[in-house]
C-alpha cells in the first residue's frame, strides 16, 4: 500500500514539475520554485499563475517590486495552506 501512494506521489510530482518553464515562472522566492510549488500539487498552467492539480483553483504569484518581505512570506504561506 505505502509503495503504491509513493508511487503516485512521485508520478504527480514529477507531472507538477514538468510544467514550470522559465518563459512563465521566473523571478521567483525560493518559498515559490517548482520544486516547492509542486510538492503542494500546484502546476503552472500561465505567466505567474499556478493551478491546483486536484481542485483546479488558480493563484496569481505575480511578485510586486514594492511588496516588502512580510507580505512575499504571507503569500507563500497561503500557498503552502490551500
């Protein structure tokens, strides 16, 4: 039973992954790479926008350049609970 979830874990995961490119996910915060948005189950299906692969909810990360850190840390931690 565990081999077989692990299984589909790394099978979406890598699905996930394989959808961020960088003409459409670039100038991120560590907090949001592929790598991290992926593990969560988020894809990137448009420019800074990621997609839930199980409710198809979609999120604008569009990065502001007069955010301050508290606000990039509050918008990673929403994508992290969704």
């Amino acid at each position: 039973m565990y081999v077989v979830n692990f299984t589909v874990f790394i099978l979406n995961y890598s699905f996930c992954l394989n959808l961020f490119h960088p003409f459409t996910w670039f100038a991120k915060p560590l907090g949001l790479s592929p790598l991290h948005c992926a593990q969560y189950g988020w894809e990137n299906s448009e420019v800074d926008i990621l997609q839930c692969v199980s409710c198809k909810a979609c999120l604008d990360a569009t990065i502001s350049t007069t955010w301050d850190s508290e606000i990039c840390e509050l918008r990673m931690i929403l994508l992290m609970n969704l």
